[in-house]
C-alpha cells in the first residue's frame, strides 16, 4: 500500500469503521489460497457454525506455521494498521499500545496465554450465512481484522454480501453492506471504534457477518491479528 492510499484507508476507517483494500490478491493468489481448504494437515481445527449457533456454514483455523502467503499478509497488514489502531485507542481512552513489528505483540498475547493462531478459511454454500459476532479470543485484542473475497461474486456465488452493523448510544442499529470484488479485502473495526461527538470522542460498537448465500460456492481468508486463549 502506498502512503496515499494509506492515508485514504485510515480516513475510511475513521468515518465508517472500515475500508475496502481492491485487488488485495491476484487471481490465482485467491485460488490457491482457497485450494488450501481440503488439504489434510496446516489446520488445528475445524468448525460447524451449526453446531454452535454461529450460523451455517464452515471455517478452519490455520495452525502454526502459517502458510507462507498468510503469514507474509498478517505481518504487512498489521505494521500498516497499527499507528490507526493505536490513535484508536488514544481517542478512547484505553491504555493499550501496540509495538510496530507484528511479532511484539504476538509475544504479549502469548505470555498472557493466547497462544492458538486465528488466520482462518471459511467456506460457505448454498443456504449459508454468518451471524453478527465479534472475533475477540482474549483479553489481548487488536481492535482492526482483515476478511479477503476469495471467489468471484456473480461467477462462483451469488448472494453472501459482507454487512457490518454498528450501535451507536441512544441510537438504532445502522447497517453497512460492503461490495467486494473477488481478491478485494475489507479491513473493519472488531470491536469498538471512536466517532467524533459534540462532546468528543465516543465509542461504537461494530459487529460483522456475511449474508445467505443463494447460490454457489464462497471463500474468504480471515485475518486476525491477535491469537487466541
């Protein structure tokens, strides 16, 4: 990413609580990262969101070592979001700060205990969807996460939209569809966001999730920064 694009991310990330990053991974970078789904082994588990009330649906978590595209995307992604996230949380008032090299702070979710990776697949079919949630894991959170499209709407799936929602205080709930290309990314808040009040700064809270899917077949690479407990 270059500095103006940089700089066009962080006032999106400011105004809505998340951005989309176009062209993200090529083509064939999005095929063989879905390819990886079926594979035997790189996995440490694997999750029927209906057996949990997390919608329809699955998602595998990468074990370590990630592989090497993913952990090359972990680490780049989150040296350029870390000064947005560490603004975030000055606006906010919560005292966490988050070190420059991605490493750092993974060394402090695993002393603290949080140690299982988070990178994840996720796969949907026909008649799939994804409840509104928060990826949190932990006392240790990075307050910014990534989803990658890997397939191509219209061509592989169609429905699957990607939506957030966010509550503000005293207000309704407001809901954002976002459109993704295939090998578009959306880097989005995981939790609370600041806005900018008449008072100040104040916090939102934001959840995400991903639509029914009508037809076809979907993939997404998930990107979170901190491990899990």
């Amino acid at each position: 990413m270059t500095e103006n694009i940089e700089d066009t991310i962080a006032a999106a990330l400011d105004r809505e609580g998340w951005a989309v990053l176009p062209r993200l991974l090529n083509g064939a970078e999005c095929d063989d990262t879905a390819a990886l789904y079926t594979q035997e082994g790189g996995f440490r588990s694997h999750v029927h969101m209906a057996r949990h009330g997390f919608g329809r649906g699955e998602y595998r978590y990468f074990a370590y070592p990630l592989p090497p595209r993913v952990e090359a995307l972990r680490g780049m992604l989150y040296a350029r979001l870390a000064p947005i996230a560490n603004r975030w949380h000055e606006r906010m008032g919560m005292a966490p700060r988050f070190p420059a090299d991605h490493s750092d702070f993974l060394a402090r979710c695993h002393a603290a205990g949080q140690r299982r990776p988070t990178p994840l697949l996720l796969r949907y079919g026909a008649g799939d969807y994804n409840c509104l949630h928060q990826d949190l894991y932990g006392e240790h959170v990075f307050p910014l996460q990534v989803a990658v499209l890997l397939s191509a709407p219209g061509d592989d799936f169609a429905g699957g939209e990607f939506v957030l929602t966010e509550q503000r205080p005293r207000m309704q709930s407001r809901a954002a569809v976002v459109p993704l290309g295939k090998g578009d990314a959306v880097v989005f808040a995981v939790n609370a966001r600041p806005v900018r009040g008449s008072r100040g700064d104040y916090r939102v809270m934001m959840r995400h999730g991903v639509s029914e899917i009508r037809s076809g077949r979907r993939h997404t690479l998930g990107i979170i920064f901190h491990d899990a407990a």
